[in-house]
C-alpha cells in the first residue's frame, strides 16, 4: 500500500519496474496538492510562531478582526515616528515628543496623542474635565442613591466611610425635582477677612422666636437676648421680647418708614426712678407694665437719632381712675452736668377708659449730643397700666 502523508496527503510513490510509469502519476497528484496547499488542517503543517517573519503592518481583509486574544503586549516606542497612516491606534509612550513613558495613548485620527493612563489608574483628569485627587486611594466615594434622589459625598474607608465635606463658592439651591431656573443662593462675603462656620441649633423652637448666633457660629432659637442688643426694626410687645440678666434691649430709631416719618415703638423694660433697684418688663401675654400698690415713677431709656428733630410723641395707658391719675413726659437729661428738663410734657389723666393715649404733636426738638433722651409716666393711682409709647421723627 502507499504512505499518504498526514500534513500534506502527499502519497509516496511506490517503486516499480522501470517504464511502469507508477513515480510519474504520483508526483503529478503530489503537484496538484502543493499548487493549492494554505497551510490550513490537511493542506500542509501549520506555521509556528518561528516561522513568521511580519515586517511591515499586518492589514485584515474587510472588516476582519482578531479574535480570542487573551491579551495585547505593547513595547514603547517614540511617538515621533508614527505616520499618518497609522493613526487610530494605540501605542506606549518611550518618554519622548513630550509624553509621559510607558503610558498607555490613543493617536487620533488628527494626529493627537491623547493620554489614556496615568500610573496606576485611568487618566480621569483628561476625561472627565479636570475631576481628579487622591479619592480613588483612599477609596472615598461619589455616589447617586435613587432611593433617595440625591447625590451622596463620602469620605474614604479608612475613616469610617462616613459623609465628607464639601468645599465650593456659592451653593444654589433649586425647588427639588423642578427643572426651573428660580434659585436661593448660599455665598461668602467677597471681602471676608478669616473663616467661620455657623451651626445649626439642634431643633426647631416649639413656636416662632428671634434666630441669633453667638460668637463661636452657634445658632440659637431664643426670644431671650444673651448680650446687649439694639434692634433697628419696630418691635412690639407681642414678641415677647426679655432681656438675660445685666443685660439691656435698646430700640433704635432706624425703624420702618409710616406715613413719610420714621417711627420708634417703646415696648421694653422700664425702670422704676423713684426706686432704681426695681425693673417693670412689660410681659408677652398682655402687653404691659403694672405699677405697684401706691404708684410711682417709671422711666424707659430709648436710643435716638442725633440731629434728627422730633415731631410726637404718644404715650399709651390706662390710667385707673379710681385712685388718681397719670402723667406721660419726653424727658432729657444731660450727660455731663445731670441736668434734666422736658422735650413734651402730657396732662395728668384720671379717665375711667380702658386703654387712653395722649399724643404730643408739634414738638420741633433736634435731639442733641451728650443727652440721654427718656419716656417718664407718673403714676399717683396703685395699679394703673403703661402699654408703650411711639415716637416719630421726621427726615
């Protein structure tokens, strides 16, 4: 029987009598196989790697691609020597023409080199406009939680992988789940001179009181004044304003503007002069001082305006006429030589009504310098009521 060879199925041809013609049909069809031998199974051995000589790019048919690669291993080379014809490719950098050696570039199809790795990680400055630190090696997270429609900020495992801070210029605040433009924005003074930080209180107050802040950026919730205080706004009895101890409200005259004049409301503490060691607190409830069985005087400092002239003022009161009667005063007293004298003097009241008033109009004083300017009501019944006083001044 012949050999058939098993790469080539080439058939040895057996020797026969000289002139048999047996070797030349044989090496006819040994021909004939070589003339369409691919090197593909039963059509010659397969070539090994040694075999392979590729000195110039190696172009795929069509839109043929290497498949079940288990990997592609670069040399670096110098970017300098690619040519147009082989852009749309990936190499590793030597170091020169400026890039950085033995990373990982995409040469464009313009010809750019675009950086793809940087030491260990992705080159995320380039891809994502600038986004970049030391989060990924510290494993701190930016994550959306669609549970809970937010974005969620936190600090690396290795401190607990609790919420982290953020640091930005101005916060704008949207209406959630709204697409609008209408904000609230949140910013820094732009001449801040050092840094603070204000903090929240740890509740809401049980009904609506003054928001203040002490010095170290606490806000508090309180209707108690800690420190003195002076208020330009017009403030009534009915906010239940008090005073901590040792401490003193003063109501400026930078109110709000009614009827073309500024106005002063005089809803504090009162002190008593024929007794300086007593205070009268006008109480949030009900909006008034009591005087004590037998009358007296009682007085309220109110802060005014220097050079502003006053033009009323209106005292209110029920004088409780059943034992006598009541007096209202503007009264000044100089700092520096203690003498007192009146800016508008009321007539003594003995009527029965429940609330009086008496205004004193036409008054044309310019407050002065280096006095103290006081509301003063004389009160000869026990138990007559002040309610507070208003002064208005003109422009």
């Amino acid at each position: 029987m012949p050999t058939v060879l098993p790469n080539t199925l080439m058939t040895l041809p057996v020797r026969g009598a000289p002139g048999s013609g047996t070797w030349g049909d044989t090496l006819d069809a040994n021909l004939a196989i070589l003339d369409v031998m691919d090197h593909t199974p039963g059509h010659g051995p397969l070539v090994p790697v040694a075999g392979l000589n590729i000195n110039a790019d190696l172009p795929f048919s069509a839109l043929w691609a290497p498949t079940q690669l288990h990997r592609v291993q670069f040399s670096a080379i110098a970017s300098a020597g690619l040519t147009a014809g082989q852009r749309t490719s990936l190499f590793v950098s030597d170091g020169t023409s400026g890039l950085v050696a033995n990373e990982l570039y995409w040469h464009n199809s313009a010809g750019n080199k675009v950086q793809m790795t940087a030491g260990n990680t992705l080159n995320f400055a380039a891809f994502v406009g600038g986004i970049g630190g030391d989060y990924t090696s510290v494993s701190a997270t930016l994550n959306y939680n669609d549970g809970q429609k937010g974005y969620e900020f936190k600090e690396g495992t290795v401190d607990a992988h609790g919420w982290a801070r953020l640091r930005s210029a101005d916060l704008r605040l949207f209406p959630f789940n709204t697409t609008g433009a209408i904000f609230v924005g949140l910013a820094a003074p732009a001449g801040i001179a050092g840094q603070y930080t204000v903090t929240w209180p740890l509740a809401l107050p049980g009904s609506t009181v003054l928001q203040q802040i002490d010095n170290t950026g606490q806000a508090i919730f309180s209707n108690t004044v800690a420190t003195a205080a002076t208020f330009s706004a017009l403030i009534t009895a009915s906010a239940g304003l008090t005073a901590a101890a040792n401490q003193d409200i003063t109501v400026s005259g930078t109110g709000r503007y009614r009827h073309g004049a500024r106005e002063i409301n005089i809803h504090a503490s009162l002190f008593n002069s024929d007794n300086p060691g007593s205070t009268f607190t006008f109480v949030s409830a009900s909006g008034y001082a009591t005087f004590t069985a037998g009358g007296g005087t009682m007085a309220a400092w109110v802060d005014l305006p220097v050079g502003k002239t006053i033009a009323t003022y209106q005292q209110f009161y029920n004088p409780n006429a059943t034992g006598g009667g009541i007096t209202p005063k503007l009264r000044r007293i100089n700092h520096a030589t203690g003498v007192m004298n009146d800016v508008a003097a009321g007539v003594a009241d003995s009527s029965g009504s429940a609330i009086e008033s008496q205004t004193m109009s036409g008054i044309a004083h310019t407050v002065l310098t280096g006095e103290a300017y006081f509301l003063e009501v004389a009160m000869s019944a026990a138990n007559g009521r002040v309610y507070g006083a208003t002064i208005t001044y003109s422009e």
